[in-house]
C-alpha cells in the first residue's frame, strides 16, 4: 500500500525543467512518455489490465469477477486525471489526480472491497493543451467534442501535427475521435485534482467539492506588419506588431478589468522571426479568456477583437483572431455532487476557474471534482503546492466516495 506522497515521490525528477524550474511534460514527449509508462507499471502492480484506446487514452480496469469484456464494463465507476503539464508547471497539477486514484485503489483493497461493478483510472493525454494548443483535447476526442480532421491537422510549435505525433506514439491517426464504446464504459467520473487558487485556504478546509467550472477559451492573434532593419528604418516609417502588440495586450487587461468576474490572459507571445535588430514581420499572441457567463466572455472576445484591430490599424499593421477552443461554464451533476459532499462531511462546495477533463465529459456522463488544499493558492508554477496530509486526505476522501458508488 502506497501513500500519495511516495508514489508522486517516485516520478519527482521526471521532467523537471532547468531552464524555467518545475515540470515540463508536454504531451508524448520523453518525460511524459516515462510517465504513462510509470503509471502502466504501477497499475500492473495493482493487478488492474491497462489499455490504451484509440485516442491515447489509457485505462486501467479493476473488473468484476476478471472479466474483461466491454459488457462487463460499460457503466463503470471512473477516476483520474493527466499527466502533461504546462511549460515549468507544478508536480501536482494532474499528477496529483492520478497517484490518488492508486492509492485510493490500495485503500478499497486493504478494505477488502470486492467491487460489483468496474472501476477504472483514466489517464488523458494533453489536458494543457501545451503543446498542441487544445486543452482538454484526449476527452474532447473521447467525446466528439473535437472534431478528428480538426485534432489531426493541430500543430506543435516545430510544425509536427497530432497525426503525426500520435502515428509515432503507436496510434492510428485515422482512429482519433468519438469513441461512443469508450464513453458508455464510463457510467460515473470523478477527477481529484489539486486546487488551483485560493478557495480551500480561504475556506480553512482540506477537502473541496466541485461545484462548476467558468467558461474558458482560448484565441490566437496574428498581428502581421512589415520586417524590416532595427537600425535603418526611421521610427516614422515602421510597421512593427511588436507595439501593436503591446498595445493590445494593455487593452486584453483593461477590457477584462472592467468586467467583474472576468479573466483574461496573455501568457505567449511570438515575434517573427524573432532577432534582436529585426522589427517583426508578424506577432503570434494566445488570448486566454474566462468568465461564469458564456454571452460575456463571447462580448469580451469581440471588445478584444475590436480593439486589436484598432491598434494595428494605428501601426499600419492587420490582425486577425481565430478562435483555437471553447469550453462553456458547467455546472456538475448534482447527484454527484450530492454523493461527494456525503462521502466527505464537512468538505465545501467549489467553482473553480480552471479547466479540467471532468468539464468536458460533464456533458456527456455525469461527472464530479475533489479538490486537495493548495497552501500556495499558487499553481501553473513551480510554486504550486500540497501537504502530504492533505494529500492522504485526499486520497481517503476519494476511496470513500468510490466505495459510496461501487
Ligand atoms: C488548465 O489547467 C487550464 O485551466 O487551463
Ligand atoms: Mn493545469
Ligand atoms: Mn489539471
């Protein structure tokens, strides 16, 4: 039997990042390759039979009286989480989901427990989004929420497709997409994760239930000017995106400032080509923006959109603003979260605003959050934080509401 701390203990030196400190485990890359596999060794230890479906998804299944068959496991009882990371993130953001669910497997184990219906931990490839731009995108192709040509034909930032990338990970590009088979296995899914701002410190609680997630989506701007020489073009005769970039980024802040409850984010900026003495020819920045009511996040996009339009047009450049994903507010199934809160008494109902996969399947099965106190309140940053007693919490409180279910 393995504690939370020690099985995250197990993987603390994969893919720490020298450059910008904590975890880079970007989707299919060697560090998060060495993580899938560690999480298939640990499940093999736990006698649970591992696959990976056709989106790269792996599962690994606690089933009823050995059988293997998708029969026996439609409806089944899930947990889990992912294992990518944002560039320089924290060790718990996803990985803290996934080593609950062993241990909460060892808890019901040492219980004794015999479960009469599966019970599975799922493993979702590329929930940042950080390297092919699509959060949440392993359950947006489970659930169809991606269309397959739309995730074949995404980029990473060396120009690899995920068809590309998934063909070279063993998976056939032409299989990416809904999976009905795989999403009737899943009857129930909890996703533990680590809280990702200040709610449980605020609230002097270890243990949260998720209630919602805001609206959350993401815009790429490309603001395309004229490349020229740092040294010989006048200041009057400049095209440059770079100040029409700073310019929107100023105005992305104020514009979200003005409206409560709204966030929004640029946390990625590229210049082309990108040398010192050169005045970009295009600027590539990533909107991220976030709020409980969908209508004004999409009035905030098209303020930002207005605005970015203005301001290039005052530099002599263009721009123009795709929009990359979109992912409305969920709120959770409410039985769940009924069965949650019984499971674990006393822990406070939570709307985050961070994304998850259990937002996404929440429109197709009914799905729920634990959340485990972040004494930082700090998170996508090395500083993000977890107590191991919190953590063992956690993985109690996940174990407890498993058995409620099973
Ligand atoms: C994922 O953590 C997100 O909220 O972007
Ligand atoms: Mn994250
Ligand atoms: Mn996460």
């Amino acid at each position: 039997m393995e504690t939370v701390s020690s099985l995250l203990g197990s993987i603390s030196d994969v893919g720490r990042d020298g450059v910008r400190g904590g975890y880079s485990r970007p989707v299919f890359s060697t560090p998060e390759l060495d993580l899938r596999n560690w999480f298939q060794e640990q499940a093999g230890r736990r006698g649970l039979d591992v696959e990976t479906d056709r989106n790269g998804i792996l599962w690994a299944w606690w089933d009823v009286d050995g059988r293997h068959d998708d029969d026996s496991r439609r409806g089944a009882l899930v947990t889990g989480s992912h294992l990518d990371s944002v560039p320089g993130g924290g060790a718990f953001d996803g990985p803290l989901g996934v080593a609950s669910a062993l241990a909460a497997v060892d808890i019901l184990k040492e219980r004794g427990i015999q479960p009469q219906r599966a019970l599975a931990v799922a493993v979702f490839p590329e929930e940042e989004g950080s390297r092919f731009g699509v959060a949440c995108l392993g359950s947006r192709l489970l659930t169809g929420a991606i269309d397959a040509d739309t995730a074949r034909n995404l980029k990473d930032p060396n120009g690899t497709t995920f068809a590309e990338a998934a063909r070279a990970n063993g998976l056939d590009p032409e299989h990416l997409g809904r999976d009905g088979a795989a999403l009737a296995r899943i009857g129930d899914f909890i996703e533990l994760h680590v809280e990702q701002g200040r709610g449980l410190i605020d609230l002097d609680a270890p243990i949260g239930v998720g209630s919602s997630i805001i609206g959350h989506g993401r815009w790429k701007l490309t603001i395309t000017g004229q490349g020229n020489h740092a040294g010989t073009t006048l200041m009057e005769d400049r095209a440059d995106p770079m100040v029409a970039a700073a310019q929107v980024i100023l105005a992305i802040r104020k514009t979200a400032a003005a409206a409560p409850d709204a966030r929004a984010t640029v946390g990625r900026v590229q210049p082309i080509p990108g040398g010192t003495n050169v005045i970009a020819s295009r600027v590539e920045m990533w909107i991220d923006v976030r709020h409980p009511d969908d209508a004004t996040t999409a009035s905030l996009v098209e303020a930002v959109h207005g605005k970015a339009q203005k301001a290039a047009a005052f530099e002599g450049c263009t721009a123009t603003l795709a929009q990359e994903s979109l992912s409305g507010t969920v709120n959770f199934d409410t039985e769940l979260q009924r069965q949650l809160s019984a499971a674990v008494p006393g822990a406070p109902a939570l709307p985050t605003g961070a994304g998850h996969d259990a937002g996404i399947l929440a429109g197709h099965v009914p799905s729920g959050m634990l959340y485990v106190r972040n004494p930082t309140g700090i998170s996508h940053s090395p500083e993000e934080h977890v107590e191991d007693d919190d953590a063992n919490l956690g993985a109690t409180a996940l174990a407890d509401a498993l058995e409620r279910l099973l």
